[in-house]
C-alpha cells in the first residue's frame, strides 16, 4: 500500500488541527512501513511543519499538487510554472480590467495572519507561497468568470479552496500523486494506492486511487464519485482524523 492523505478536514481537524484520533492508523502504517504522503494546498513550509510534528519525512505534495518536495534527497519537483509570473499576471489584469480581488502577496505578515486567523509564525509560513497565489474575490460572479477565461489564456487555472481562490498552473494532486506512484514501483510492482480526502478539491486524487476513502465532512458538499470497476469507494462516518483512522484500520484489518 501506499496512501496519499489531504490534511485540513481530512487527517487534521478542521477547528483544532489535531492529527490525533488518526494516531492508532498511522502508528499501524508505520509498522507496516506504508508510505504515508501528505497532500495539500499549503505551502511546502507549513507541510513541513505538520510533517516533523507528525515525525515523518516522506516526500509531501504541496500547493494543490504544483511541487513535490523529497526531503531525503533535498529536491523539489515543479509541475508548471513560477509564482513570479502568476503575480505578475494578476497585477496585469488588476491594472488592464479593474478586478477586485486580493491576493496573499498583496499582503504583509501581519494583514495575512487578520485575513486567515493565523498566527503570526503560520502565516508567514502560508505566505511562502512556490507555486500558486490564494486570492480573495471581492468583485462580482460573473466577471469572475471572465477572470477565469483571462486566467486561462495565461494557461493559468482557477480552484475553490476552502475560503481563497487558488490562481495556479496545470497542476492538481491527482497528477502529483501519480508521478509519485510510479517512483514507488518497482519491478512492476505498482503498491495499492489508498487516498483520503474531504473537499472538492480532492475528487481527482480519490477518482485515481485504488481505494477512495471519502472522509465525512459537516459543513462540506458530498463528494460524488463517478463509478470505477475495480475501485473500493469508503465513506466514513467520522469526520476528520477520526474517520481516517477508521477507515484505514478498517482497510488494513481486513
Ligand atoms: C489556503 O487554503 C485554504 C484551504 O483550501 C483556503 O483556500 O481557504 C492555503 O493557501 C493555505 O496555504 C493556507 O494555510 C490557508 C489559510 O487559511 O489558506
Ligand atoms: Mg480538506
């Protein structure tokens, strides 16, 4: 096995951003030497501050899938491209267009952490942006849609997040996920790829997996998955770590 895991609302919780009712699972992963591979759209800094809290270092996906960071070899794989351009781009339709809207590099620090409920030290980190620009819109629906078709035809994508905007590349955790598949197989030998997540934004990454595990969320939407032969679909009834520890036990055990 191999499991590809988001983080907010899925192996942490959504208020405390505690992993711990998930700790008996990963404790059994561990044992069971199961690669354990976060996948989130935060930045490489805050991943790497959940990961040493979480004493793993497997490499991690960050930013929706735009970087695969391998803290063994100390490189950083880039899927698209730069997060200089994606700010230039958007001060060019803010100045062309007049859309309102505001993104992290808009901000200082302390403007950062007011806007996100962060503290000080982890919105610094949210700010260390690689990849992709979280934005705030603050003009109308359907001039974001014209926003989106500008985007586009920078070759630029736009996705909910939980509260922002993610202005980024062609890049999402489906796609990073399988590129770290195939470095995990070897001989042939692809592992069974189990992932778990709770947003719209994982619905790629669950699609492509062996084994979807659906973690309930209270104040999300329901995830629908498309059909697959072959694939096992698990909807928790925990939200949270607690349905991820559930699910994972429950797939491990039997
Ligand atoms: C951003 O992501 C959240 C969750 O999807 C959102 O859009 O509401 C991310 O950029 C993340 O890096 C940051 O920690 C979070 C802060 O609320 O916002
Ligand atoms: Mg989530």
């Amino acid at each position: 096995y191999i499991v590809f895991t988001d983080l907010d609302g899925t192996l942490l919780d959504h208020h405390s951003y505690s992993h711990a009712p998930a700790q008996p699972a990963l404790n059994l992963l561990e044992s069971l030497d199961v690669p354990v591979i976060l996948n989130s759209s935060k930045t490489l800094q805050e991943i790497e501050h959940i990961a040493s809290g979480l004493h793993q270092s497997y490499p991690r996906i960050a930013e929706n899938g735009s970087l695969i960071a391998n803290p063994d070899t100390d490189t950083v794989h880039t899927f698209g491209g730069d997060y200089e351009r994606i700010c230039e781009v958007l001060e060019g339709l803010r100045t062309q267009y007049g859309y309102q809207f505001k993104g992290f590099h808009d901000w200082t620090p302390e403007q950062l952490a007011k806007d996100t409920g962060l503290p000080l030290d982890a919105a610094i980190r949210a700010g260390a942006r690689e990849g992709s620009e979280p934005i705030r819109w603050l003009d109308t629906d359907d001039r974001l849609e014209r926003f989106r078709e500008n985007l586009a035809a920078e070759g630029l994508t736009l996705n909910r997040g939980g509260r922002y905007w993610h202005v980024m590349w062609q890049a999402d955790k489906a796609q990073a996920m399988e590129y770290l598949v195939k470095t995990y197989t070897v001989d042939n030998q692809r592992p069974i790829v189990i992932a778990l997540g709770d947003g719209p934004n994982d619905k790629n990454m669950l699609a492509a997996a062996d084994i979807a595990v659906i973690v309930y969320n209270p104040d999300g939407v329901v995830i629908d998955l498309p059909h697959r032969e072959g694939q096992q679909v698990i909807r928790t009834t925990l939200a949270g770590p607690s349905g991820w520890n559930e699910a994972i036990q429950q797939i491990i055990n039997t």
